[in-house]
C-alpha cells in the first residue's frame, strides 16, 4: 500500500493521533511552542528517531498507555533556540541531540539532563540514531549485566536498534556474541558483521543450538525482547552467574508468571525500562550518556545503519517498522 | 450484515497491510501468520476491520483466535449480537 504524504502545515507542528488504532490517522497539527522552564532548553528538531513504543502507542497497544489522543517522542536532534533560566551548559544555536517526551514536532522542550551536544562528525540523521538504543544497550550491558571480556552474550532480535547497539558494545568489550533475527536477510546481515553463531528469533530452537555450541554451558549474559515462551526457554541457556536483561514489556504488564528454579545457578534477573530511568534517575543518566557519547567521539563506536523519511512521509514511517522488515533505525527529517 | 460480508472485509484490509499479496487468494482456514504478516501488522489489520464495522471487540477476546475464520466468526458475533 501507498501512502499519501500528509499535508505538512506551518510550524510549529507536531505529530499526534486522536485515536490510536490506524496509522493512516496520524497527522501533523498546528501548535504551540512552549517555552522552556529552568533547567530545560527549546530545540528546533531537525532529525527524530522512531522508537517500536511510538508505534505500539500508535497501534493503541503500548502497555499502560491510555487509548486517548497520544503524541509521539523519543530521539531528536536539532539546533537550540531558547534557554530556560540558569541553563549555562548550552548556547543559542547549539547543535544538540536528546530525547524529547514529543520529540514528533518542530520545537521540542527537553530537560538538560537529557540533552547533550551532537558530535561534530555526525549529521542529525546519524546522531538521532544515538539516544534511546546506545543507552538501554549501555544500561543493560555494561551498567547492569557487567558485561566483560570473553563473556558470551546472546542478543534476542539483534538487529533493531538496541540490537545492533548492543551487538557494538559487545564487539567493543570483546564479548562473544550469540544473535537472533526474524528472517534470513537480518541474519545475513548479522554475519556480515562478523557474528559467527545467528539463528532464528522466531523458534525457540535457538535454545538447543547454544547449548550445542557452548558444550552444555550456555552464555553469561542475555538480551531479551521476545516475549511469551522466549523467556522461560532463554533462561534455561544461561550459564551460572548468569544475567537476564528484559527490555521487553508484554510478559512484564501481563504479569507473566516465571518459574523461579532456574535461579539456583546464581542468576539474576533485570527489568529495563530507560524511559523511568531518565525521569527518577537525571544525573545517573546524564553521566550515562555523556560516556556514550565519549565512544562516539572518539570514533570507537558508530551510529547504526537508518532509512531515513521526510516529514510528509511519517506514516509510511511508522509502517516501515511495523512491517518489522528494516534493520537498525528508522529516521524521520524534518529537514530533508 | 452477514458472514461473507465481514469476510471481504478482513480480507480486503489483509491485502491492504501486507506486500505482494494482491493478486493472492487468501484462503481463510490459513492464520495471518501464514500471509507473512508481522504481529503489529495483525493489529493494524484488526482495528482497520473493526473500524469499518463500527464494533469494538476487547484484545483478551482475540488473543487465542487460530486463523481468518475465527477472527471473521468473532466479528460476525459481535457485528450482529451488538455485545
């Protein structure tokens, strides 16, 4: 199916659906800006990353969201253009890349701590590509997981895009990677990016087969976003000390019940939900980004691979991901 | 409204939400699975059909459908019974 480009009005705009349910409603809606309150700085958005949430939210099946009016948020890139009192970090017409609570929009107002300067060697399409994967991987892996050399990690699903993040800090720690993926390009592509063991996201065969290629030990660490029987079957591949990473939502909002045997072996299990980290935890995550960001300054890491869309286009976007068909990031420009 | 009529309209919304399946006979004993479909694409295909019905159906009740049938029973159901 085609889609019409939505009519673009003057800004500033912003995304929104009045009823979730069918992406064919998203429209963009004249608005107005709001002016930033201390500790917060106004960026004209050049670039926006789309996250699965904001489809889920948009399909009307994001867990613990309300069927009413929803906008969209997440990754953005942009240019500052107002200042809150007190912020002294930032200038007018600073390059910057954060994530925004509606980022879908042509100004945002974001809170400092989720806001830091755009690395000078990348574009907004590129940096946007950044936030939201780069620092759940990050949180899981490194933070939580204590992810270390010669540690085997499985990815779940790895080429979205904490996946693909989570794939770069593995390779970057020197961890050896175990991955799954939904069909044979995404596995093929995985490969190409010298991961020896790729197998299928969509059985639960995976299982036997890491058990076959560790000789009965299974992986020190596990990146889960699949959901239902996924679960029970990947813990039962964790090797003792073991560390299971859930950055889905469906099991964990159905109160799905989890058999607690397998934690004998000294494992642990941790819920990952970054968007409550950045709002509880400011300076944590400011401190966790800032780090991030070092790695891509200096090269050692590189944005993921992204398709990027105009703004008229922001359906066939939101489309793109729910065909579950793309790897890495999908871009939305407001710019382009 | 009758079965057939609910039928043509799932169907119609299948091959709206999913590439290449124009020219395909969508056979209804098969699940959307079958079809290729990603499960945010089975949402999509359900609300749109909803939608044009004017019903509303709870997401518990049409979690354990197996195939097109069940779905088009289900909405047939409720269409006609207005529960």
């Amino acid at each position: 199916m085609i889609d019409k480009p939505l009519f673009v009005p003057a800004p500033p705009f912003c995304l929104e659906i009045s009823t979730p349910g069918i992406l064919d409603e998203l429209t963009l809606q004249q608005t107005t800006r709001q002016p930033p309150a201390s500790g917060e700085v106004e960026i004209q958005v050049c670039a926006v990353g789309l996250n699965f949430k904001e489809v889920m939210k948009a399909l009307g099946i994001y867990p613990g969201n309300s069927e009413e009016y929803v906008t969209f948020g997440g990754d953005c890139g942009g240019k500052i253009v107002s200042l809150g009192e007190d912020v002294e970090e930032f200038e007018i017409a600073d390059e910057v890349i954060g994530i925004a609570a509606k980022s879908f929009s042509s100004f945002a107002t974001v809170p400092t701590h989720l806001v830091v300067p755009k690395p000078a060697n990348l574009s907004f399409e590129e940096a946007v590509t950044i936030p939201g994967a780069f620092l759940t991987a990050y949180y899981a892996l490194y933070h939580l997981g204590r992810l270390k050399k010669g540690d085997r990690i499985l990815i779940h699903a790895a080429t979205g895009g904490v996946g693909l993040a989570a794939v770069e800090l593995s390779q970057m720690v020197g961890a050896e990677i175990f991955a799954t993926a939904g069909n044979p390009q995404k596995r093929e592509f995985l490969r190409s990016l010298g991961i020896k063991y790729v197998m299928d996201s969509r059985s639960v065969a995976f299982a036997d087969e890491v058990m076959e290629l560790t000789d009965g030990k299974g992986v020190d660490v596990i990146l889960n976003s699949l959901a239902g029987e996924f679960i029970p079957k990947s813990l039962s591949v964790l090797a003792k000390f073991g560390r299971f990473l859930e950055i889905g939502k469906r099991d964990i909002y159905e109160n799905s019940q989890l058999a607690l045997y397998p934690f004998r072996n000294n494992l642990s299990f941790f819920a990952i939900d970054l968007g409550q980290v950045w709002l509880e935890r400011p300076d944590f995550t400011l401190s966790l980004f800032r780090e991030v960001m070092r790695c891509f300054e200096d090269g050692i890491l590189k944005p993921l691979p992204h398709k990027i869309f105009p703004i008229g286009e922001v359906v066939s976007a939101f489309r793109y991901m729910r065909k579950a068909q793309h790897i890495g990031k999908i871009v939305v420009s407001l710019t382009k | 409204m009758n079965r057939e009529e609910v039928l043509n309209i799932v169907i119609k919304n299948i091959k709206l939400n999913v590439d290449g399946l124009e020219e395909t006979e969508i056979d209804p004993q098969k699940s959307m699975a079958a079809y290729g479909t990603s499960s945010l694409d089975i949402v999509e295909i359900v609300n749109s059909s909803l939608r044009e019905l004017k019903i509303k159906v709870p997401r518990t009740q049409l979690a354990g459908l197996m195939n097109i049938n069940d779905l088009v029973d289900k909405l047939t159901q409720v269409k006609n019974e207005g529960v």
